[in-house]
C-alpha cells in the first residue's frame, strides 16, 4: 500500500566546484511521507544507529542514495533506499529511503 505524500521535501542538486567544496546548483520540490523514526541494530553491547528518519517517495522522483533533502526545515542524506514492487508486478510503486541527519544547510 503506497503512504500519502503529505509533506514536501526539497532535494539539493549540488556539485563539486574546483576547490573540491559542494556547491547548490539547485533545488526541486518533491512530495514525500516523512516520519521522524530512528532506527538502531543492538549486538555484543553495542548500539548502532541505522537511519534517524524514514522517507517515501513517489516512483519517479529520482531520489537516490547520498542525495541531500530538506524536510521540516532540518538537513538529511539519504542513506538507504529500496524500492517497493507488487508480487509478481516489476514496476515500482514507490521508494522508502533511510535518512541520516545531515547539518546546517544554508
């Protein structure tokens, strides 16, 4: 079942300029289904944080791992993405990422 893509996140194009700092080369708006979910693996008494947030956007947005967003107002990356198909359909109905927070993005 697809979510509803209430929330807008904002994806930042950007690259690398010739001091080898990222530069914005812009900005495009996408609509998403953001929750503010941390996700943590426990093992051998440690504790590892996965993904503080998970998103969902449509199949076409051309979200992609390592990709910035702005969601809420507050910086993330996309760490993890996977695409949701139906059983025995190839086409993708959707796409839920992983995100880690990211910083300050002016």
């Amino acid at each position: 079942m697809k979510p509803p893509m209430r929330e807008t996140a904002i994806k930042i194009t950007r690259s690398l300029n010739g001091y080898g700092d990222f530069t914005e080369i812009s900005r495009a708006n996408l609509p998403c289904h953001f929750r503010n979910i941390t996700s943590q693996v426990a093992g051998g008494g440690d504790e590892t944080v996965e993904s503080d947030a998970l998103a969902w956007f449509e199949a076409g947005s051309g979200v992609v791992r390592n990709d910035i967003l702005i969601i809420d107002g507050e910086g993330w990356r996309v760490e993890r993405l996977t695409k949701a198909r139906r059983l025995r359909d190839n086409s993708v109905q959707f796409i839920k990422t992983e995100l880690l927070r990211y910083g300050v993005i002016s």
